[in-house]
C-alpha cells in the first residue's frame, strides 16, 4: 500500500535526455522503494508554448510525467521562471499528495508552489545541485540569472522543510537545515562485465556539453567543464611522443570551434587523434563509455564544482570505467587513487603532465584491474542510500 504521492517537479528531461533526469529518475526509484508514488513535471522541447496543447503527459519506467515546453524566447522565459499553471493542475489530480520536491527550481515558481505546500500541509523539499556564479549572455540574462539563483540559494531554499543536497559543501551551508547528501546517481539495470582494455592505443572519453554554445567564449574559467585543458593536456602528451584516441561526445568539431576558435591548429595537429561524434542517445553513450579505457574530467576548483556532483563520475564508475579527474566536489569520498581512478592537477604543470602521461602509458592488465574494481563497486548503488531517504519524510 502506497505511504502518499510525491510530486517531483524541475527542468528535468525524461527519461534519460540530461542529467538532472538521470538524477531525479534515481532518486525516484529509492523513493518508490520506500514506498511512495512518484508523479513528475518535466520539460519536453518538441513542445511549443505557441500549440493551443502546451503540455504532455507521459508514463516511463512506471512513473507518470507531465511536461511542459521549454522556453525559446524572453515572452516564454518570462512564462517559465513565474507561471505554476500545470503544478496547479496536476496537484488537483491527486489526492494523497505528501511532499512536493523541486529540482533547482526557477525562484519565483519555487516560491509560489512553497507558499500553497505551507498553507496545505504539504512537505516541501529543494533538491539542490548547483549554484552557478559569472555565466555568459547579455547583460538583462545575466542580471536575471543572478537574481533567480540568489533568491533560491539564499532565501528559498532556507525556508523549505527539508533539502536534498549533492555536496558537503551544501550540506555546511545549509547547516541549520534538515539536509542529506545525495550524489548524483544513476539507475542501472542489469549491471554488465567489463569490456577490457587491449593496450592497442589508450581510449579516452568525454560526453557533454562544457560550455554554452553558439558564441565565443570569452573567459574560459566561465566552462562547466575544462575540455579546451583536457584537449591541450593530452595535446602535451602527443608531443612527448604519447598516442591515444579522445572520444567526444556531446558536441561536434565545429561547435568547439564556434566557442573556442583559438583550439583550431591544435586539433589539426592532432588529427584522427581527438574524434568529435556530436548529440547521441544516452543508450549509445554508455556503450562507448564501457569501450574506453579512461574517462577524462576536467574542471576548475570554484563555488560552482564545489556545489556540484559531475554526472561522469557515477556514470563511468557505473560503466566499469576509472576516471581520470581534477579534486573538486566530494569526488575525494569516491575516487581511491589508482583504484578506480586518478586525480591530477592541471595547475601543477610538468609534474602533472609527467603524471598524466604515466597515466596513459599503463599496461591493459593494469587498466583492467581498474575496469575490475568499478565493477566489484557498490558506492553508487541505489540501495546504499534509502536510509539517508529516511530522514527527510
């Protein structure tokens, strides 16, 4: 018998296209374990705001999501960060609603729906993942950005009952406040065997977006993820007389390219050495990554990596995959050096450099007692983590 229904509401996009799907899919399966109905409200970009029908409902993997559009132009943004129409509607549907958790919701929707969970004894919950600082855009999507996230951070979210956080960074922050710690997991089925490395060339992976696109990047310290570092260490690597093959996944050439134009004759140095794929199916993606000897994450040391939890992580560890990483987050409570992984420091220049090239130049059988150690791994399975659940309901 069901304890109540659980509305779980964000910019998610079901049920594997970005992160925070992966995320709150988890965590809705611990939820469902403990015994609670899970009901979202998502986003569905081939939706339009200009359709007389401006949201879907949905069912995946058990669970029933309704989505709304996402935003295209300033109109619909303003539509976006302010409107709580489907919430309004969906929470009538349902009448044993026991807690409402928003995803780094937009602050002045996240405010309303707090404000209608207080007056109807409802739980309200923030599950709070990131915290972003200088970002590019116009001066009006700057302005704008930084207001929604203040409010959130510093105002909402220490009026909520309970809060979800990824990081002990949050959880300091946030110290008067009932939290749990959850990093950013995945749902696996059906676990599968390492595919081993054969030492023919070191394969190495990336799959994201680092940065916006379309533009120029005018502060490289301003990307989510430092690929430009990644592609300019393994480029020092080429030189001392290292080969290797650099998958990417996520973005093609030419939008690299678009951002950072500088990068140009370097990757036509390195030719077939670095391979751009472009957008593919998570499905694809996690097939690629278990082919690959190393995953290659990195990030500068800011707010913004210590607020977070990087998606990668648990995916290659999941993959059976070591990473190779910088230390931000609480990635020090996951990674045992040389075990299932390695960190390196980009500012330490040669001696890293020598490292990292170390690094690439490991034996196959050295690779697939790592690859053997991801898979013997629980760190990220999901049942490790119904008790932390616990205490938040």
């Amino acid at each position: 018998m069901s304890k109540g229904t659980i509305l779980y509401i964000g910019g998610f996009e079901l049920p594997d296209k970005n992160a925070a799907a992966n995320r709150v899919m988890a965590n809705a399966k611990i939820l469902t374990k403990l015994g609670y109905s899970i009901i979202f409200i998502g986003i569905d970009r081939n939706l339009s705001y200009r359709n007389e029908l401006q949201y879907t409902k949905q069912e995946f993997e058990g669970f029933t999501c309704w989505n709304i559009p996402y935003p295209n132009n300033n109109k619909e943004w303003l539509k976006y960060l302010t409107s709580v129409d489907l919430f309004s509607n969906v929470i009538r549907e349902y009448r044993d609603i026991k807690a409402v958790i928003c995803y780094n919701y937009q602050a002045v929707a996240f405010e309303r729906i707090r404000r209608y969970c207080q007056k109807n004894s409802i739980k309200i919950i923030s599950d709070c993942t990131e915290w972003y600082g200088g970002t590019e855009g116009s001066l009006i999507f700057k302005a704008l950005k930084y207001l929604d996230t203040t409010f959130r951070m510093k105002v909402i979210n220490k009026k909520v009952d309970s809060l979800i956080v990824v990081s002990d960074y949050l959880a300091s922050y946030y110290n008067n406040k009932n939290s749990i710690v959850i990093p950013t997991l995945i749902n696996m089925v059906n676990k599968k065997e390492p595919i081993y490395a054969n030492n023919k060339v070191t394969k190495l992976i990336y799959a994201g977006v680092p940065f916006r696109l379309g533009k120029p990047l005018k502060d490289r310290q301003l990307a989510k993820d430092r690929l430009d570092l990644a592609v300019l260490m393994l480029y020092n690597s080429f030189k001392m007389g290292i080969d290797f093959q650099f998958d990417i996944y996520g973005i093609t050439r030419e939008q690299y390219l678009e951002v950072l134009p500088s990068d140009k004759s370097m990757l036509d140095e390195l030719e077939h050495r670095v391979i751009f794929h472009g957008r593919k199916s998570n499905k694809v993606i996690q097939r690629m990554i278990r082919n690959a000897d190393y995953s290659l994450l990195i990030r500068d040391d800011n707010r913004t990596t210590k607020v977070g939890f990087p998606t990668k992580f648990t995916e290659s560890i999941n993959c059976n995959v070591p990473v190779i990483t910088t230390k931000t987050s609480d990635l020090h409570k996951y990674l045992i050096d040389g075990k299932n992984g390695f960190f390196i420091d980009v500012n330490n220049n040669n001696k890293d450099l020598q490292r990292f090239i170390d690094i690439l130049s490991l034996e196959a059988d050295q690779i697939n007692e790592m690859k053997e150690f991801c898979y013997n791994s629980d760190i990220f399975n999901l049942e490790n983590w119904t008790d932390e659940f616990k205490l938040i309901l």
